[in-house]
C-alpha cells in the first residue's frame, strides 16, 4: 500500500486563494520599491556553504540547511568514513558535542557538502554587491523577494521555508536614506490599507551611549536585551535581570529616567540629550534620530506612526545606526510586520570594507494574517474568473471562444467550460469556484449575436450585447 502523501515539516502549501492574497502584497511591496527607485536582483536558492558559515553566529550555523554533494561521492567510503572522535555521537544531543568534536564534525561536513540553502538575503546580497561592484553604481538601491530556508523548529508563525521581502541602499552614509525607508513602510502600509502602524526607531549609538553613562560598556548586550523585556517583565523585571548580569544599583539609579520614557518624539529627544550628554556616542545617536524625526514631520506621512523605542535593540550584532522595527495597529495580535536598521560595513565579511548600508523588511506572512484578520483584502483579491461560459456543444463553445478571446484581450478573467456535459453540473462547478457570473449561450443568442449573462450571486439573468457583456464584467 502506498504511503500517504505529505510534505516536510515547516513547510506550506498555498491554495489558488492564498497565492493570489500573498501576490497582491508582493505585488503592492514590488510596486513601492520601484517608485522609491529599488532596483531588483536575485540570487541563487543555494550558495557556497563558506559563503553563509560564520555570518550569523553559532546559533544561526545551526539553523542553515546544507545540501550533500551530488554524483558518485557516497561510493568513495574512504572519503565518508567518521573521525573516531564522533563515531559513536548522537548528532541529535547537543550537549554531548566536545568543541573538538564540533571542529571535527564541521571537517567532516565539508567534506560531504559543500553549498547550502541560502538562510536570508542579507549576506548573499553583501557576496552579490562584492562579486559585482565594478558593475554596481553607487549608491546601490536594491530590493529583493525571494525564499528564504531556516532548519529551525516549526511552530505557528515560524516556518522552515517562507519570503523575505527587503530593500536595501548600499555605498551612503546619509541619513535622508533612512527618512526615505520610513516613507517607504508608510507608503506600502498604507497602500495596502493598513492603517496606524508604528514604525518604531532607535539607534545603536544610543545604546552603547547609556552603557557608557552608567559605566556599563562592557555589558551592553546584557543591558540591552533586559531592557528589551520592559514591556513583557516589567521595569521590576528588568532591574532584577541587569543585577543579575552584574550590573550595579548604582548603574540602575542612572537609568531610570527610561522607565518613565514618554511623551512626544520631541520630549524624548530632549530626555535623552540630558541622559547623554557626557557620551559622545550618545550624543550622535541623538543627533542622528533628531534629523530622521525632524525631516519626516516636515514631509509628513499618510498613515503610519514614527515613535522613539529607547527599548528597541533588534539586530545588536550588526546594527550600527538606526534600528526599525514595525508594529501592527494595536486591534490586533502579532509580533513585528517588519524591521531593518543601518549597518556601516555589511561588505567587510567578504573583503569590501567601509561600505555603509541601510535596508528594511517586510514580514509577508505576518502581514497576511494581519489583513486577514482585519479583512482588509479587496473583493478583486482572487484566483478566479469573472465569468464562466456554459459549454452546450462545438458551435456554441466555439460562438462562446470568440467572445472570450475579445475578453481577455481587455485584461478580463474569464473561461469556457471544457465539456458538453449537464447544465447543472456546470453550475455547480461555477458555485464551488465561486465564480459570480455565467454566461449562456444556445441557438437563440447565435442568431441575436447576444448572450445571456446570469448574476451567480443574484440569480438575475440579462440579455446583453458584447459590450454590455464586457462593461457589466469590467464593473
């Protein structure tokens, strides 16, 4: 007996209905990067396995999904055979893994496999500006929409495949990129009709400088990612978790004021110039927040929300500058709909140095359960036709093509049923695809040059010409 079909674990199929909602967000997304001036590229599904190893931390490694060689490798046992020193590991339990049988499995894994699935599009974006610069024009403005593959553990909202949608403007240093992206998420949102998103901001530099005014530097990533939490643990919470880290009462009683961080993006600004001013860095990261805030007020934006997120401390490890992050209006449930910030040397780790970027992401899967959940898609969001021709023999099906091939020329959805079979079973195919319209055609509209177009939904039946047929479908 056959098995039961199935696909991997974390992976998705989409219907007719889900592939046509999720192609209207890219297609809105694509459509906003080109008239921002994002130029479009893409990258292989895999790349060299040294190109993607060591980018993204031990955790990260982890996650990357690698592809065994291909042709008559496995035949060669001489080049399979395991090191003695993980013969007998259970690859399984990490924490049976010595550092020595690390460095021994990873010899041992390149010698087997050599490429990898690609885990985002940042770092073969970085290989792809390296290998191509003296064909790139800079300042480079890309965007890019493709799969990406992570061999996490699936859970709900977390997938082993799924689409990164990004934008990025690499060989700049001015900060108008960044007013420039936060126009970008408000124009795509907006488009899309979502309104009242947050597009949280914070800077790297203010950061490092609180760490330096509490004399904390060399815990900033503890400090950060405490402070992170305010929101989830409270400010009891975190205080508890930093003493913890090792960081100071004394340091605690300096912090404070971003416990009770509020008021105008204006008011923040000017709160933390006062907690900053002994720190250069800060200081930087203030002024650098001060521009992006005062340029988007004078432009204005439709409908998203610019807010100071002090707390905001995605994307530490690379992150130099600016950091985004983008909530959904509060009505609903759900984590980030998108992020990004501004790193000053993405190109370094393949040889390229001082080459400043800064680039967002768009989360497609959040933002589909977001209009979903809001029924924010329009009612032309679908995969089917317009209208379906009955099909009542040859000369009527062939009567029925000419006036279909007339159709689609004006860019209109619209099929001829395959068979001569009953009428009610044509029906109910229409029904079931939730086609609104059909179209009827025998002896009586041959010799009119007619058709009978029936409302599916209605059940109003009309005697119309072609362009009646036609304008009642473009309606």
């Amino acid at each position: 007996m056959a098995s039961k079909p199935s696909i991997p674990k974390g992976t998705r199929d989409f219907s007719p209905a889900e592939v046509s909602k999720r192609q209207y967000i890219i297609q809105t997304i694509k459509a906003n990067f080109e008239k921002f001036g994002f130029q479009p590229i893409e990258t292989p599904s895999f790349e060299n396995s040294d190109t993607l190893m060591g980018k993204y931390g031990e955790e990260g490694d982890r996650l990357i999904f690698k592809i065994l060689n291909s042709g008559n490798f496995f035949y060669n046992k001489s080049k399979i055979e395991l090191p003695e020193s993980i013969e007998e590991l259970q690859l399984n339990s990490a924490e049976k893994i010595t550092l020595e049988q690390r460095i021994e499995l990873n010899k041992f894994t390149g010698k087997i496999s050599e490429k990898a699935l690609r885990y985002d599009l940042t770092v073969p974006f970085a290989r792809y500006v390296v290998q191509h610069q003296s064909e790139i024009e800079f300042p480079f403005k890309r965007y890019q929409i493709q799969p990406v593959w992570r061999a996490d553990n699936p859970q709900k909202g977390r997938f082993r495949e799924f689409f990164q949608c990004d934008a990025d403007v690499v060989g700049s240093k001015s900060l108008w990129q960044e007013v420039e992206l936060v126009q970008l998420y408000d124009t795509v949102f907006t488009s899309l009709g979502l309104e009242g998103v947050t597009i949280k901001i914070n800077n790297r530099k203010i950061l490092s400088g609180i760490a330096e005014v509490i004399g904390a530097s060399d815990k900033l990533i503890d400090f950060t990612v405490a402070l992170d939490k305010l929101d989830k643990i409270g400010e009891d919470g975190v205080k508890k978790e930093m003493i913890e880290k090792g960081i100071s009462e004394e340091a605690l009683v300096k912090v404070q004021p971003l416990f009770s961080f509020s008021g105008t993006f204006a008011d923040k600004i000017a709160q933390l110039s006062d907690l900053l001013s002994s720190s250069e860095e800060g200081m930087k990261g203030v002024e650098e927040l001060k521009f992006i805030c005062d340029n988007v007020a004078d432009l204005g934006l439709s409908t998203a929300i610019l807010d100071l997120d002090v707390t905001l401390a995605r994307g530490l490890n690379y992150y130099t500058g600016a950091i985004f992050e983008v909530a959904a209006p509060k009505i609903v449930s759900m984590g980030s709909i998108g992020g990004g910030g501004r790193y000053d040397d993405l190109t370094g780790i393949f040889g390229l140095k001082n080459m400043s970027g800064v680039g967002i992401s768009f989360g497609l899967d959040r933002i589909y359960l977001v209009l979903e959940e809001l029924q924010l898609f329009p009612e032309t969001v679908a995969a089917t036709s317009k209208a379906i021709f009955l099909n009542f023999g040859d000369k009527e099906a062939l009567y029925a093509s000419k006036a279909i091939q007339k159709l689609r020329k004006e860019n209109i959805k619209v099929e001829l049923y395959p068979d001569n079979v009953k009428v009610g079973k044509q029906f109910q195919y229409a029904d079931k695809r939730l086609i609104p319209f059909a179209v009827i055609v025998g002896d009586q509209e041959i010799t009119s040059n007619s058709y009978a177009l029936k409302n599916l939904v209605t059940g109003e039946q009309v005697s119309v010409d072609f362009e009646g047929l036609k304008n009642t479908l473009l309606g």
